[in-house]
C-alpha cells in the first residue's frame, strides 16, 4: 500500500506532462498550419505588382514552389530550370520569355492555362509553321532562310545566302509577320527572337533548318486542374525570382 | 482494496481509475473537434455555398468564381496597358463587365439555351470537340509515323486522272426506238468508230446524240474533266467502262435506263501514283484528322456507354446506336 501510495503522485505528473506535451505539439501543428494557410491566402490575394516587391512573401513563395516544380515541371525544364532543347522546353532561369514580359502575373497564366493546351484560355495566337513541308518555300529557299537566321545570330554563315534569306524572310516566308520586322520576335504570339541566344531547340544550322522545314508545335500543360491556386501563384512568383538579374533582385 | 469508491479531484488524471468526469470532458472535445473538422470541409469544399471569397478568385457570382489572373489579363487585354498601370476606374468596368458576362451565362443556361439555340449547341459541340482531341493536335507525328501511314493508305495518294471524252448515247423507249434497236444501233456505231469512222457522221448515221452529261463540266475550251467529276456525272457504270480506255478507245455498248450509251474517249491522263514527297503534306494532315476522328467517336462511344438513352420503336428500327 505504501509502495503504491508513493507511485501514485509520480505517474499521475507524468500523465500530466505527457497530455501537456500532447496537446501542446497539436496545438502547435495547428497554429503553424493555420499561419501557413494564412500566408498562402495573402500571397494568393496580392496583386502580382505587390508580391513583386514584398521580399518575405516571396521567400515564401520560392520555398512552397521549390517541391512543386521538382514533382511537375524539372521534368521538361529540367531541375536545373535550363529547359530542354530537344523538347523545346524553355529555359526558365533567364529573363527571356515567350509571352508577356515575365512578370508574375504573365508567368501565373501561363502555368493557369498552359500554350497550346487544349485549354480554350491558353496560349495559342499561332505556331510555327513548317515552311517547306507545306511547300510555303522550296528546300533551297529554307537553306536561304537558315543563312539569314544564322548571320542575325552572328554565326558563320553564307553571305550570299543570307541575302537572299533577307528577301525571304520579309516577302515570301512572311517570318516578319510573327518574329516582328527586327527579328525580336512577339511576345504577343509567344514568337521567339531570332538574335539568339536564347534558342528553343537551338540555334546550329542542322536545327533551324529542321525548324523551318518542318515547323514547331511546342506545348506547355494547363495546371489549373492539377495544382492549387497557392502553388501555381508561388510557381510563378519562384520563375520570376529565379529570371530576375542578380543585380535588380538584390537592389530590391 | 476499494474500486468502488467516488472519485476524487485528484483522480481525474489517474488514468488507472474511471472517472465519470474525465470521460465526459474526453468525449466533449472529440464532438467539438469532429464538428471543427466537419465544419472546416463543409464550408471550404469546393462547389460548397460559401460566403467568403477565395483568395485566388476576385469575386464570386452564385458561387461561380471569377478568377483574379482572368481579371487581370482582361484589364490588360480590354485598355492595352500593364495591369500594375491600370486605373481603378478601368478595373472597375472590368469588373462590372465580368459579372454582367457571368450572370448571362448563368442566365443562358438557366433557361436552358443549349437546348434551343443551334449557336450554342454549335459552340458546345465544338468546344467539346477541342477540348477532347487537345492532345491530338498537340502531338507532332514523327516522320516515321508518317511514311507509315503513307505505306498503310497508298491508295489515298493518287494524283487525280483527266478526261476528254464522248458520251454518245442510242435513245430507247417511248416513241423514239426499241431497246433491241438501240442496242443494235450502237453495236453498229462501235464498230464504226473504232474503224476510225469521223464521230459526227456515226452520231449522224446511227442516230446517236451527246448524252449531255459532261456539258457543264471540263474546262470550257479542252473538255478536259477530272476523274471524279466524270465519275459523279457519267454515273457508275459509264464511268467504269470509261476509266479503263486509253485515249483512242471506243467502250462496247452499255445499257442503261435513257438507252444505251457509248464512250468515245479522246484522250486520258491516267491517274498517277505520288510518292512520299509530293504527298507528304496531305499524309500530315490526313494522319491528324485521322487520329482526331478516332479520339472523336472514342469518346462519342464512352458518352454513350454511360448515357441513358431511351429509343422509340421506329427509331430502334433505324439502328442508329450500333453496339
């Protein structure tokens, strides 16, 4: 009786502590929880001009996105977020972008509805079209056009070619419809420069000619469906981080 | 030993005694977490009636959401300036313009537009339509799925043959001759044409006229007609007859319901068969819509495996809905 009147106290504060401990570590789960949510809904409400510039929203933006883009995008973009240019699969680390002018915003729809998705809001003005499979220009004329493209991207190339490519590229190719008059291409089309370097399935001769031959048709998925509201925001918050010159970031 | 004694304050964390007290206080906080769990998932599911807005939506028009990444790309859209440089008053039209445009959608489909308005049963279809062969338009074929499916359609790849001919027909019935006449006649003019004998003095002779049927067809100055236009206009068994003379040729007789008709072909460009390069566009384009009608009835015949439809009599009889 005495022996177990003396262990009563003792197990009676240990239960004690344990449902204190218990109840602390939900309550804490909770609390953190709650305050994530919280800061999720404030990133979501934030117009994309103000999460710009609000550097602990978007330090929390880059952490929830960092697991996101590993799982659904590293594995056309890659996990170094350089792209893959046998896909055609952009680089998102630099600050070229097809559409819009890169910020959150431009960013945040794309990844809503995705280019060529089959989504009816996605991007799709055009794309490229295949130039000489169509019969559009002779395999001769590609060749010409190659040379032309080759020569804005200060590469080694064929003068005479390239003048003819010249001609081309403003009369019967119509390129300077969608990559624009100086060849910087169109944001609005989503048409890529032609100055390089910034290629999408690269820049060599093989390649371009490959391009203009036979045309491009480049996609992105429409992630409206698949990730949450919070995720697709801070996806587009982390590619804005991650495009921005060192210098304009750290300035800010 | 006394296990049936009241218990006291101290007990109620002695978990080795019952205690009436600390099992009401237990049940108590797991009907209130229940009911916290339950309430949370009620008025935050999607599709629930909610009186909050979401974050990511700007407003909520009986429960539909309109998206604030729609609303800023239509700001920047309707008054072609950056969202960040847009005034409140643009913003504000915006807005109004997007609830107005909801409610009428709301509006149409409350009155059940889809099912009267051909437009709308038009744009549905077609909305449907591209959402579901998506994928198929996305996909660029590579070129060995090309050639393969040129090697598996060949046929598909014929340049379209050209004709000149004569159709000379023998008149039968009514008062004109008899069917046996007509078909003696043109035996004769057969055999005279193929003798070299100047068409219009065998029509003349044999009493044979133009049938007509290629007058509004061919190039006006040559007479020059494609085979498919022959085909739809000379009928199925002139043209078969007609499709394998060569320029020169003179068909034998064919009976036919207007009397019997003779083809007298002038010349013929026989349809030629393209390889993979001259026809690699159109393989393209025939490989697409291929893969997108496949995808079409596919899903066509998965909507109806799970659809409930109700046949008349008569329209059983029709057999519309193949198994």
């Amino acid at each position: 009786m005495d022996t177990i009147g003396r262990l009563r106290p003792v197990r009676r504060r240990r239960s004690l502590v344990f449902g204190l401990v218990a109840i602390g570590i939900v309550l804490c789960a909770l609390g953190y929880w709650l305050q994530r949510r919280a800061s999720e809904a404030r990133m979501v409400r934030l117009w994309p001009v103000q999460l710009a510039h609000d550097p602990a929203m978007l330090s929390f933006a880059v952490s929830l996105a960092r697991p996101v883009y590993a799982s659904h995008c590293a594995r056309c973009h890659g996990a170094d977020l350089n792209g893959k240019r046998s896909i055609g699969a952009p680089n998102l680390a630099d600050s070229v972008w097809l559409y819009g002018d890169g910020g959150i915003g431009d960013i945040e729809t794309t990844i809503l509805y995705g280019i060529r998705s089959g989504h009816p809001k996605a991007h799709n003005v055009t794309d490229m079209p295949a130039e000489g499979r169509t019969e559009q220009l002779s395999r001769a004329e590609v060749d010409d056009v190659v040379e032309f493209v080759l020569a804005l991207s200060r590469q080694p190339h064929d003068d005479a070619a390239s003048v003819r490519g010249r001609g081309l590229f403003y009369d019967k190719g119509n390129c300077f419809d969608c990559h624009a008059r100086d060849a910087l291409g169109n944001t609005d089309y989503g048409t890529p420069s032609l100055v390089g370097p910034g290629w999408l399935y690269g820049g060599d001769r093989q390649t371009l000619r490959q391009t203009i031959y036979n045309g491009r048709h480049g996609l992105c998925p429409a992630w409206i469906d698949q990730l949450t509201p919070a995720q697709i925001r801070a996806l587009a918050a982390f590619l804005y981080v991650v495009s921005q010159p060192a210098s304009r970031l750290a300035a800010r | 030993m006394n296990t049936s004694s009241p218990a006291s304050n101290g007990d109620f964390f002695d978990p080795s005694k019952p205690v009436v007290r600390r099992s009401m206080a237990f049940s108590a906080l797991g009907a209130l977490i229940g009911l916290a769990i339950a309430g949370y998932g009620l008025f935050t599911a999607k599709g629930t009636q909610s009186h909050a807005v979401p974050p990511e939506d700007l407003a909520l028009v009986n429960n539909r959401p309109i998206l604030r990444s729609d609303f800023m790309t239509q700001v920047q859209t309707q008054f072609t300036v950056p969202f960040a440089q847009s005034t409140p008053a643009q913003r504000r039209r915006v807005l109004e313009d997007m609830l107005a445009e909801e409610l009428q959608v709301q509006r149409g489909l409350e009155i059940d537009l889809p099912s009267f308005d051909p437009d709308v049963r038009t744009a549905m279809v077609a909305g449907v339509e591209l959402e579901i062969s998506a994928d198929v338009l996305a996909q660029q074929p590579t070129d060995q799925q090309l050639r393969d499916y040129y090697a598996a359609h060949r046929t598909k790849y014929v340049s379209q043959g050209q004709l000149r001919l004569r159709d000379l027909v023998a008149k039968s019935g009514g008062a004109a001759r008899t069917p046996e006449q007509a078909t003696s006649d043109a035996q004769q003019a057969v055999a005279a044409l193929r003798a070299a004998a100047p068409v219009e003095q065998v029509m003349q002779r044999y009493h044979l006229v133009d049938s007509g049927a290629l007058l509004d067809a061919g190039h006006v100055d040559t007479g020059e007609v494609f085979e498919f236009a022959a085909k739809a206009k000379l009928g199925a068994e002139v043209y078969a007859a007609a499709a394998t003379l060569q320029g020169g040729q003179v068909s034998d007789p064919i009976p036919q319901s207007d009397g019997v008709h003779v083809v007298d072909m002038v010349e013929h460009r026989m349809p030629v068969q393209e390889d993979y390069a001259v026809a690699a566009n159109a393989v393209w384009t025939d490989f697409k819509n291929d893969a997108q009608t496949q995808v079409r009835d596919a899903e066509v015949r998965y909507l109806r495996s799970r659809a409930d439809i109700l046949l008349s009599s008569d329209a059983r009889a029709l057999e519309v809905l193949s198994p």
